[in-house]
C-alpha cells in the first residue's frame, strides 16, 4: 500500500534538521560585534543627556541656525537608526544620530557627538553635523572639535 502523504509530510523531520542547522550556521556567522552593537544602543537610550546635551551646543551655532532653523529634538528611534560605540569602560562614546531643522524639511543630515564622562558629567570634544543630501547641499558643519 503506497503512503498517500505529501512530500514535505514524509520528509519533515529531515526539513527541520536542515532548517535548524541553517539556522545556527547564520547565527554563528554573524559578526561578534553584533551583541557590542545591541548593548552600546540600549546604554545610550538609557542615557538620553548625551545626545539632548549635545544638540543644546549645536543649537547655539550660527550656521546651524542659518541652514536648519531650530533643530528638532533628537526622537527616541534616532539611536537605533544611528550608529553608537561605547569605549570597554563605557567612560567614552562616538553616537551618530539623524538631525532635523524647522526650515528644511528636505535635508538629510547626521550629527556625530564624540564625547567623554568625567565626574558622572560627560564632556564633549568632537561634535559635528554632516549634511547627505541633497547632494548640492552636502556639508559638514564643525560645531565644537578641542
């Protein structure tokens, strides 16, 4: 008497053999970087001053204001759209968060923060804003660099 199941019904313990060792052949191939990437984010979103302290100082300079009006506060999905790296002892971070202005809607830009903690308080010695597009606008406006 021939089985009348269906292909994949006869050969499902073999498919998920082969499915799961797929599996963990990509975890196993992802960068270990990956799981630094996941903590560095989530500490940053936990310390929102760094970037809402670091905009404050963009905000009070000429050109910014020229090019972007008032900028916008930095949203709560701009940390996991950006970019962070926490130094081994977390005492340093280099975030990459997307900017906003009131004037133009249009621009494309990043502010890139590179800062230090000292005391509990952080200080910044690199902040910039770079603007991608469009591309006749494209600019990196320094904003503080010590």
């Amino acid at each position: 008497m021939k089985e009348s199941r269906k292909w994949w019904q006869r050969k499902r313990i073999w498919l998920l053999i082969v499915s799961c060792v797929l599996f963990v052949l990509f975890i196993w191939s992802l960068p270990s970087r990956v799981n630094d990437l996941i903590v560095d984010t989530a500490r940053a979103y936990t310390n929102p001053e760094i970037c809402e302290g670091a905009l404050e100082i963009a905000k009070k300079n000429n050109r910014v204001k020229e090019v972007f009006g008032v900028l916008q506060p930095v949203g709560k999905m701009a940390l996991f759209e950006g970019y962070v790296v926490y130094s081994k002892k977390a005492d340093s971070v280099a975030i990459t968060v997307n900017v906003n202005g009131n004037r133009r809607e249009e621009l494309r830009s990043k502010m890139d923060v590179f800062a230090t903690k000292s005391n509990s308080t952080w200080e910044y010695y690199k902040i910039q804003i770079r603007i991608k597009k469009p591309i006749e606008d494209k600019e990196t406006i320094p904003i503080l660099n010590n």
